[in-house]
C-alpha cells in the first residue's frame, strides 16, 4: 500500500492512516484499534475512503515549539486530581475548560511557556 501524507494547519507533516484517523477507538481492555465507522478492528496502517484527521493530530505543532512551565503541568494536576476527589465525595463541581484554567494560571502566574 502506498503511503499518504498531508499536512495539519501548523504545517506539520501527518501520514494519513488509522492511527491518525478521527474515527479510531482505542480499546484499553483489549489493546486493540477500533474503527467507529466501520465497526471493527483495523490496523496502525490501514487507509479507507473515510480517513478524517484526529483532533489531536489537528492541534500539532500549536504552541510552534514552545515549551510549557513545570508550575503549569502541576497546576493542571492539581485541578484535576481535585476535581476527582470532589466528584468521589459526591460534591457539585463545575468543570473548567483546559482554556478557562490556562486563562486562570496566566492571570496569578504569567505565561504558561517557559522563556528560551
């Protein structure tokens, strides 16, 4: 099979298959790559007609190689292991975006990207 490549917004260079695709499932349970559409298992290199790049694949290359500050990865942890913990004593809580929470860590912190 020849192989397929194309480019994501950010210029990043993608090979079009199942492991890219927005439809793939990944079952934990049985390590195995599931197709939503398709309705079954398919392989890491497996092309079809309905290929959609994944969200993850989309979003590659968005912070153009800067790297994220230490303080921030923990602050992420922090609320969501929080936010676990509240949900297992039966409060309310109202979850955040990843967007509101980098808004919220630049607001007392500054920047969420270390200065090179």
């Amino acid at each position: 099979m020849k192989k397929v490549y194309t480019k994501n917004a950010h210029g990043i260079t993608v090979k079009k298959c199942c492991a890219s695709c927005s439809y793939k499932d990944l079952s934990k349970a049985k390590h195995v790559r599931f197709c939503t559409q398709h309705e079954k298992e398919v392989k890491a290199c497996g092309l079809c007609s309905l290929w959609e790049m994944s969200k993850q694949v989309q979003l590659a290359g968005w912070s153009r190689g800067r790297v994220k500050r230490k303080e921030y990865l923990e602050y992420l942890l922090t609320e969501c292991e929080d936010r676990k913990t509240a949900t297992q004593l039966g409060l309310h809580v109202v979850v955040k975006s990843i967007e509101e929470l980098r808004v919220e860590f630049e607001k007392e912190q500054g920047s969420i990207y270390i200065n090179l």
